[in-house]
C-alpha cells in the first residue's frame, strides 16, 4: 500500500494540468488537481483566440510542431466523441506584398513538412473568390484550422477526469513544495489549508510556472528558467461579420499578428497585438485591460487586408499574455517539458513556456506527461 495520499498531483486547472490529470486518470493513477482560482481555466486558457491551430508555422520535429500536429488530430477526434460545439471553417495566411509573398511560400513548405494537411496556395482572384472582402495578393489556405468552445472542452476534460476517480481542489494556493526523494510533500494555503503527499508532481502553473518551481525545495535552481511575458490585446467587431473564414497576415515577432476570428457565437474579433512587458514583471501584478485608444493601431493593421473595415466599429474586448522563454527579437522557443532527464528530481514534470499553440496541443502535452510518469500504466 502506498505511503502517499496520491499518485500525483496537479498543480493548475488550465487546459494543460486537466489534459494531463485525464491521461494520468485513464491509466489508473490516483490525482489530485489543486487550482489557486475560484473556477478551472480562468488563466492562459480563457484568454485565447479559441482556434484549433493546423501546425504550419513551427519548426519541424520541434515540440510545437509536434504537439499542435497530434494535438489538432486528437483534439477533433475528442471533441467529436465527446459532443464538444466546434467548427473546422479553415483560414487564410494573407500576403498584401511581394516580400510577404515570399514568406508564405516560405509558410506553405513548412506547414508541408509538418505533415499538415490540406494546403493550397491561391492566387489574388481565388482569394477574392473566397472571402470578397479580403484584399491580398496572394494567401494560403489551411482547411484543417478550426473555432471550438474552449469552455465546453474543459468541462468535458474535468468530467472524464472525475469519472476516473480523480479530484480537483479549487480555491487551493501552493504555498511549498518538498521533494522528499520518493515524492512530494506540497502545502497548501486558503480557506482549508492542507499538507498532502504524492508520488508525482506535474506543475502546470501556467504564467506561474517557473514561480512554482522556485518553490520546490530540492529542484536545483538553474532549472527554473527566465521568463518574459507578452501582452496581447483583441477588439470585437460591432455588426456584421464580413468573413466566414479565419483571415491571418503573415507572422510577426511575437505572434500571429493581428488577425481575424470567429467565435461559436458568430462574434468576429481582431487581435493579439504584441506588447512585451516590461522584464521582471510578475503574473501578479498583470493589467489585463484594453486601451481604447490601441484602436487605431488595431484599424491600421487591419485595413491592410480588409480595407472596408468601417470607422469606430472596433471595441475593446478582452486580453491574454503569453509565457515566453526567449525576449523580443530572440527567435523561436520551444515547448518546455522538463523532466527528470533535465533536472534530476525523479517523478517531476515543469511545464513550461506553453504559449500557442498550447491549448490546441494540450491532449497530446497531456500524453506526453502521462507517457513520462506513468508509462505502461492502465
């Protein structure tokens, strides 16, 4: 009989730790999921495009690619099963030059190698003949990106979770962590504080992620990484939408650029934006409102490739930040998966950076997690 309350334990109710907590669930391990907020997934997870990603823009064989390949594959699959509203509507990567031409070819080839299904260069005319309002002199077109309901996913993810046993503590701060060399003792603080004990710990903290390993005692310290946060903003357009496809310029530093969603609801919404915070700036202390006055950035970007967007119909709507393991102008990071391979703390997983495309990824993260600490299991 085990001397641990638990198999493992959760840190984070997002997309990532229930994705995670499911698989380790279906392989028959005892988890507990211990959240810091009042509901799951009101960090990262909620402040999101709420797109299936396809896989195009991520380095072959690097984890992003990888993960938002397997992940968008599993993800469609589990949401058929399981009833979870979605629509497979397909983008278009814009081009509105001959330089940003060159660059989604450059797209196109990747997202190729990636195995990504489906991809097709258009001409401006085969363009305008999808989406007439979208002025661009060339785009691509992915068939297999998607809009779901991001809340229906997690309900669904928390329910198979309960079913196999496992059990989610809300309103449950970590207060301290001790890798005792055949587990974890962690220690938690609000309206019921506890001390309980696992075999396991994933740590799925999102934003707070390297602040959640800086505070497992027996984790050497150069295993916390440095991180940088980027802000992203989204304005709602007011009437009608002009699109019945997602529309995406070319990437920038940062992201995606600003580009154009829909929602389940029918909202169509503009954004992110990129603005890097300032360095040291703490999950804490984040201001996650949106400047009116952005909206003339936001007009001008836009009307790069839908000139007809009218005068005063954006409105703020909402914002995220992303947890970024390079700064600005650095280049591509990867996921990080950190296992005991990396920081020799035996039955640890940190995850961190799980920026986009994470939600879309997150099924195949949370395989992953379970593959590393409880393989063969179930």
């Amino acid at each position: 009989m085990s001397s641990h309350d638990f198999d493992t334990i959760v840190i984070g109710a997002g997309a990532i730790g229930l994705a995670s907590a499911r698989a380790l669930a279906e392989r028959g391990q005892s988890v507990l999921v211990v959240e810091a907020n009042d509901r799951p997934g009101e960090g990262t997870t909620s402040r999101n495009s709420q797109v299936v990603h396809a896989g195009l823009y991520y380095p072959t064989g690097s984890l992003k690619h990888r993960f938002c390949v397997d992940g968008r594959r599993m993800h469609y699959d589990f949401m058929e099963e399981t009833g979870v509203d979605h629509r497979k509507c397909g983008k278009l990567v814009v081009a509105t030059s001959e330089a940003e031409e060159e660059r989604l070819a450059r797209i196109m080839a990747l997202g190729t190698a990636n195995g990504v299904e489906g991809l097709t260069l258009l001409s401006r005319q085969q363009s305008e003949e999808m989406e007439p309002e979208v002025t661009a002199t060339a785009a691509l077109w992915s068939p297999e990106t998607g809009i779901f309901d991001v809340h229906g996913y997690l309900m669904r993810l928390l329910a198979i979770f309960e079913d196999n046993g496992g059990l989610l503590a809300l309103r449950t701060p970590v207060t301290r962590v001790e890798a005792t060399g055949d587990g974890f003792t962690v220690t938690t603080g609000g309206d019921d504080p506890a001390t309980v004990s696992a075999r396991r710990l994933v740590n799925a903290a999102g934003l707070r992620a390297p602040e959640m390993a800086a505070k497992i005692e027996g984790l050497p310290r150069e295993a916390v990484p440095e991180q940088w946060l980027a802000k992203g903003c989204y304005f709602s357009l007011q009437g009608r939408a002009p699109f019945s496809h997602l529309i995406y310029p070319v990437p920038v530093d940062g992201g995606l650029g600003v580009h154009a969603t829909l929602d389940m609801a029918g909202t169509i919404r503009f954004g992110p934006d990129v603005t890097w915070l300032k360095a040291g700036t703490a999950p804490a202390d984040l201001d996650y409102s949106v400047p009116p006055e952005q909206a003339a950035a936001f007009e001008e970007a836009i009307r790069r490739y839908w000139p007809g967007l009218p005068d005063g119909q954006l409105s703020p709507d909402y914002s995220g930040v992303r947890p970024k393991l390079r700064g600005p102008g650095d280049g591509f990071f990867d996921f990080d998966l950190q296992t005991e391979a990396a920081h020799g703390v035996r039955g640890l997983v940190n995850l961190f950076g799980i920026e986009s495309p994470g939600l879309t990824a997150s099924l195949a993260i949370g395989r992953a997690v379970a593959d590393d600490l409880a393989p063969g299991s179930g």
